[in-house]
C-alpha cells in the first residue's frame, strides 16, 4: 500500500507522515517513510525555482518511492508527484511531456490524502514564507488533480485530532491494536 500526503508547504505533511508510520507500526505493518526530497534538491527551490530543479524533484521522488517499495509492503509518501509539478506549474507552466508520466504515476497511490491550509508557513531555513505562494501552490494542486480525476480524503480543517484516524480509516485498518483489546478485556470477570 501507497500512501501520499499532499498539499502546500508548511501545512503539516512531514509530521502527519512520521504519526501514521508510528501507529501503523504499532499495527504491526511493516512501514517505512518516503521523505520530501526538495530539500536535497542542488538547484533552486521555492519561488526561484527553474524547470531543471522541479524535474530533479519529481524523478527523486520516484526513484525513491521504488527504491523503498522493494523493502516495505506499505510506504507512506511526503508529497507525491503531482506536489512537485504543481511547483513546476507555478514557475514555468505546464509541460505536456511529463503530464502523461505524472497522471499515470499519480494512479500507484493507493491513497492520497490532502491536508488542508491551517496555518501561514513558518520559517524552518528552507521553506518560503509567503501565503499568497503557499495558497496559490494548493490553488494548483487541486485544480491538477480535478483535471486528472484524482480521488483523495480531504482532511478536515477544524479537526487536526481526526485527521490519523480518518487516514487509518480509509485505508481500511483500525485506529488501535487489537491487543490492546485482549489486554483490556484482562481485568474484567465474567458474570456467574
């Protein structure tokens, strides 16, 4: 299983990932995290970004997903490959060439799960600042996976608690061990 949290900068992705790696291990699901690979990127990102860096982004991203795929049945993913190209959109347009790639590569995510604009970005040294850009990215996002006809779990604004369980949810799995269950179930006597 391939799982993909999307969505702008600054709005949570990274940590989301690494909380549903814990309870799915918790699970007992042999799980590993693709992280965002734009930070690695030698080229300009950002609002500076140029088509070269987007490119170098998007086939990291990929080559990475494989490489984790070989070792993990389920692989959860910080961004997936359309985030990517929505910065490449933002920057330099759209480039039909690669869009036939993306929308078929977009199709190995089991789920994808988009989270919301909750907050302006902070600075961490890398990411961009700016809301008119973190909104103007999401604005394209959605409109790329509209056009691609993308399904995703939208995750709710106001409730950032529900937000794991909703993923753990629609991924079919419980929200805790079943374990836990029995050892509950310990302390209790059974009636006479």
């Amino acid at each position: 299983m391939k799982i993909a949290f999307i969505g702008t900068h600054g709005v949570g992705k990274t940590t989301l990932c690494f909380e549903l790696a814990a309870c799915l291990k918790r699970l007992d699901v042999g799980v590993d995290v693709v992280k965002e690979v734009a930070r690695k990127c030698p080229l300009p990102i950002n609002r500076e970004t140029t088509c070269d860096a987007q490119e170098w982004i998007l086939h990291t991203q990929v080559a990475q997903e494989i490489a984790t795929a070989q070792s993990y049945d389920t692989i959860v993913c910080d961004r997936a490959v359309v985030d990517n190209y929505a910065y490449m959109v933002h920057a330099v347009g759209r480039r039909d060439a690669l869009e036939t790639f993306i929308a078929a590569w977009m199709r190995t995510y089991n789920i994808l799960v988009h989270v919301p604009i909750v907050t302006p970005p902070s600075f961490d040294g890398t990411r961009d600042t700016s809301v008119v850009f973190q909104r103007r990215i999401d604005e394209i996002l959605r409109e790329l996976l509209d056009e691609m006809g993308l399904a995703r779990l939208e995750l709710d604004p106001g409730h950032r608690d529900t937000w794991i369980p909703a993923v753990l949810k629609a991924a079919g799995l419980p929200d805790h061990t079943p374990q836990l269950d029995l050892f509950n179930g310990l302390g209790e006597r059974s009636p006479r």
